[in-house]
C-alpha cells in the first residue's frame, strides 16, 4: 500500500502542477461550465482513450496519459462545482482553486485507500482498457443521472461517481508507467 500511495501521490502532483498552470494562462475560467458540460469534457477524453486503443495508428501526437490527467483535473473541478455551484463568471482567485482543488484530490485519496483495504488493490490485476471502459460505464451512469435531475432510487449520486472516475484514472496512469518501465 505504501508504494500506492506514493505512485498515486506522484500522479495528482503532476495534475494538481498542470491544473496550476491552466490557472495561470486561464484563471478559474472552468467556473461557468455547467455539470453536463464537464460530464461532455470527460466523456470526449474516455472516448478518445478507447479509441486510441482499439486504432493501430493515431494522427494527434498526445496519448492516453494526457487524456486520463484531463479525466482526473475536469472530474475534481466538477467536483468543485457541485460544492460551490455554477458561476456566471470568475468568482474564485487561483489560490482558492487550488486549495479546492486538494480538498477534493484528498477526498478521492481516502475513498481509493479505503477500497484498497477492503479489494486488496484488485485494480492492479485490470487491463487498462478495463479501466477505460469503467471510466465510461460512470460518465454514463452520471449522464442518466443528469438526465434525472439528480433523483436516485438506490443509486451512487454524482459525486461517488466522479471520485471514481479521479480513482480509476489515476490507476490508469499508475499501469501504464509501470507498463512502460518493464518494457
């Protein structure tokens, strides 16, 4: 486990690092998008994954590994928004986007060490299209959920949801370095 949370803590620093730089070039811009359109970002970046490893070829020079740090960054940023809201505009300076930002990054660190204690680290025997594949199964289940308005008979809500989306990409990234470094 301690070698989990050091590769996990390894990932989040460098998307909290390009999180704080898009803050720079962008400032909290990310604050008018309604839930629907963060669910539509991660949506197109799953996509692109699974497509990316079912083509032999791919024509744009990014791979899977800047596409799982965009599912991490757009999911802890609606995690954000479902605790503040919705903007009309900026509302928040750079400093409390990240604070944000960790506060939400830490949440999905204790849910993933509490599912590790209780599955054994299971995610380390997945395939990482597996992982891709769940990253949809949930932008799919938070869709319906939209579509619902948020009402739920038994379900997991929004937020379980895109903690998991955080956890299973972060796992993604964790297999493919260690993937590349056999090789």
């Amino acid at each position: 486990m301690e070698k989990t949370l050091e590769q996990y803590q390894s990932v989040l620093n460098e998307c909290r690092s390009l999180f704080a730089n898009k803050l720079k070039d962008y400032g909290a811009a990310w604050r008018i998008l309604r839930m629907s359109s963060l669910t539509d970002q991660i949506y197109i970046k799953a996509a692109r994954i699974r497509s990316l490893q079912e083509k032999e070829t791919q024509k744009i020079d990014e791979g899977q590994e800047s596409e799982f740090i965009g599912i991490i960054n757009y999911a802890l940023i609606a995690l954000i928004q479902i605790e503040l809201g919705v903007s009309e505009q900026i509302d928040i300076d750079a400093e409390r986007a990240l604070e944000l930002f960790s506060e939400k990054a830490d949440v999905a660190m204790e849910l993933m060490q509490n599912k590790n204690h209780d599955y054994g680290e299971a995610w380390r025997d997945m395939r990482i299209s597996s992982i891709t594949d769940m990253i949809l199964q949930k932008i799919l289940r938070v869709k319906q959920i939209e579509d619902n308005q948020g009402k739920l008979l038994v379900s997991e809500g929004l937020e379980a949801n895109y903690l998991d989306m955080v956890n299973y990409a972060i796992f993604a990234l964790i297999l493919l370095k260690e993937n590349s470094i056999q090789q």
